[in-house]
C-alpha cells in the first residue's frame, strides 16, 4: 500500500451489478445514480462502469456533479443523458442547459429559471417534472402539480425547453407491503395522465429506486434510477442480495505495534480498560477519514485472520484494535469492510451495528482516502486515483446511447 488506508473499488462488481439490474428492468432503460462522488466510489470511473454495465442514464443530485461528468466526455451533448435532479434557486443553469444536461422541476420558479437560462445562452433546455406523490420532499404536489405543468407548457411553446421526462420517487419501496408504496404509485399515474392530457409527451416516465427496481415491477415504466444496488449494496437487507457484488472494500495498513499491561486505558476518555496483558495495534484511519466515530467499541475488523472490535474510541485519524496475544507486523493489511467473502465485516454490517443504513458506510469514506481501482474494462493494475477521477484509460466508457 502506497498509503495508510485505501478503498479498493471493483469496477468489474459496478458493470455486473448495473447488468443484473438492467436484467431485472425488464426493457425499461437504466439511470445509474452516481451522485456524492459514485456514492463514495468515485463520479467518473463509476459512471463509466455503469455505462459498460450497459446503463444508458447517469443521474446526479448538483449541477456540478452533471458539468463534471459532461467535462469527462460522459454527459449530455458530449456522451449520454444525465438528468440534474436536484434544483435550487440561483444555480448557474445556463451551464447546464449549454452542456445539454437534462434538469429536474419541482416548482414553476424553478421552470422559469430554467427557461429564462435558455433564453439567454439560446438553447432550449431539457427537463423532467417532479411530482411529489407522497414523500413530502422536493416535486409539486397534486394539488400544484397543474400549475407546475401549465408553467412548463408555456415555457415550452416559446420553445425554451422540452418536457422529455415525468418524475417522482418513493419513501418506502426498501419496506415491502408498506401502504405508501400502492398510494404512491396510484397517485403518479394520475399526475402522469394528467399531464399527458394537457399536452405534456414525455420520452421517459420514471419513479423507481434501487428497492422498486428489484420488487416492484409495476413501478418500473420506461426507465428506473437504482443508487445504492448498483455498487452492490443491498437496499432491503431482509430480503438478501438479490445477488448482487460489494465493489468497495476498505482497507489499512497496521502501524504501531504495542504490548501494554491489564489496566491499561486505550484512547480518548479511557472508554476501553484492558482486561489482561495485551497487544495493541494503530489502525490509521480514523473520523477524518469518514470512520463513524460513534462505532468505538462498536465495529470489528478483520485482522491476523479474526475479527477484533474497536477498542476505545475512534480518533480523527485513527483508532486501536486490540490482538489479545495475537501480533502483527506493521504494515500487515487490515480489512475494515468488504465483500464478506474472507470473513471481513460488510458495509452492511457496519450499518446494522451501527443503526444505520449501507449508503451512508460508504459514502462518507473522505476524499482523502486514495481511490485504487480494479476490475473494469481496461483498469489494467491496480491505481490510485482521487474519488473523484480516474487516470486516463482506466476503465472503458461502455455505450454512450442516450
């Protein structure tokens, strides 16, 4: 290791994960979500995994996420589609209508800046009306869903922008059988007819997650947007893992190596208290790194070919595990979290500990924590790479259709 901590990111387990779900699609076209830096796996080598994995859309939550992807090659006019889904007031949108990135509506403001930036850079703007059909976060609801679709028409007459795609999402498709999810999913079918009977004609309808991916099919009309499945996480642990493959596994490298005496405190506040003669190694990883500090004395880890817990309480950039008479030598590899096929803790496993859910384990790993990525098409040996870009060539861009 090239430094004291990585997270190894299979960009092969990515395409898989992307085929498996465009499998279960069943014809509907795929949008891998690649927000918050690839959900920790870095923006631009997942997009591209994605898209080898055969996933036509790219979805982002900031337009700066989408103008990244679009300056990799990877975005609107100069590769696939990538829809912007979350809209804020003052957003410099006319890069993002330039870049001929598809944009999300929630509110007729929000469509009257929309158009007035395609106005000014005079290129009719791309967007995708969101509907809020029960989650009570952004989109409009029924009650403003018409004046919503009256502000897009009128935009769309002046030929400031086209209505290419219709749009909500659920709260409760990871709990099946939940009330909500029929609720929802009746209610998106009306604000659909509706705005399809006011002249709205939408290339794509869209409001399946990862969840409703996998075991709603009736939500998966013409195109579905999975996040967390797509790097292998499951999003209804109940239910398995739908057979798909962990691609981040985090690692570190042993440091400090110690023998201390029964009594001894370990870490901050003392919040571990040996019970006998022991070894004691430093992990060089800590809360800076993205290490939950409220998992001291918590996790596991695997080293020395067991789990051990954390022993006392997490640091900014490290932590200690306690060997019992057990050693290692410095630099030994130790396994924070991984597929689970050596014995090593999952992110899955972490959450549950932890109160939590898989999405936050992974992408709250800091950037400072190097990247090294394997497995996809043309990766070639391991690099190491930034979260949020790969070295030229590391992987391949798949299909670019839109």
């Amino acid at each position: 290791m090239s430094s004291p901590a990585e997270a190894r990111v299979d960009l092969g387990a990515i395409g898989d994960n992307v085929a498996l779900l465009r499998d279960r699609a069943a014809g509907a076209e795929v949008m891998a979500m690649v927000k918050a830096e690839g959900y920790g796996h870095g923006l631009v080598p997942a997009a591209r995994a994605a898209l080898a994995g055969g996933a036509t859309w790219l979805g982002v939550a900031k337009l700066a996420e989408g103008l990244e992807l679009h300056e990799a090659g990877l975005a609107g006019r100069s590769g696939v589609r990538t829809l912007v889904c979350l809209g804020v007031p003052g957003e410099p949108y006319g890069k993002g209508v330039q870049a001929g990135l598809d944009l999300a509506a929630g509110a007729p403001w929000l469509v009257k800046e929309i158009a007035e930036a395609a106005r000014r850079t005079g290129v009719p703007a791309r967007i995708h009306l969101k509907a809020d059909t029960g989650m009570s976060r952004g989109g409009a609801t029924g009650e403003d869903w018409p004046a919503l679709v009256d502000a897009a028409l009128a935009a769309e007459a002046e030929g400031l922008l086209r209505v290419v795609g219709l749009m909500s999402h659920f709260a409760c498709a990871d709990e099946p059988g939940h009330p909500s999810i029929g609720r929802q999913l009746s209610a998106f079918q009306e604000m659909v007819e509706h705005a399809e009977k006011a002249g709205i004609r939408p290339e794509v309808r869209h409001l399946s997650n990862s969840a409703a991916t996998l075991m709603i099919p009736e939500a998966r009309f013409d195109l579905v947007r999975p996040g967390i499945a797509v790097y292998g996480l499951t999003p209804v642990p109940r239910e398995g893992t739908f057979g798909l493959r962990p691609a981040m596994t985090l690692v570190a490298g042993a440091a400090l190596l110690k023998r201390v005496p029964e009594g001894s405190g370990v870490s901050y506040g003392h919040t571990y208290v040996t019970g006998r003669g022991t070894n004691l190694a430093l992990v060089p990883a800590g809360y800076g790194d993205g290490i939950p500090r409220h998992g001291s004395n918590v996790l596991e880890v695997l080293a020395a070919g067991r789990r051990r817990r954390i022993a006392g309480r997490v640091c900014m950039d490290q932590f200690m595990i306690d060997l019992g008479d057990d050693t290692l030598a410095a630099g030994d590899e130790i396994v924070l979290f991984g597929t689970g096929e050596r014995g090593e803790p999952t992110a899955q496993e972490w959450a549950d500990a932890l109160g939590t859910i898989s999405y936050e384990i992974v992408t709250r790993i800091g950037s400072r924590v190097p990247r090294v990525y394997t497995g996809g098409p043309g990766a070639g040996p391991p690099r190491s790479a930034k979260p949020g870009n790969a070295e030229p060539g590391s992987v391949g861009t798949g299909s670019v259709d839109g």
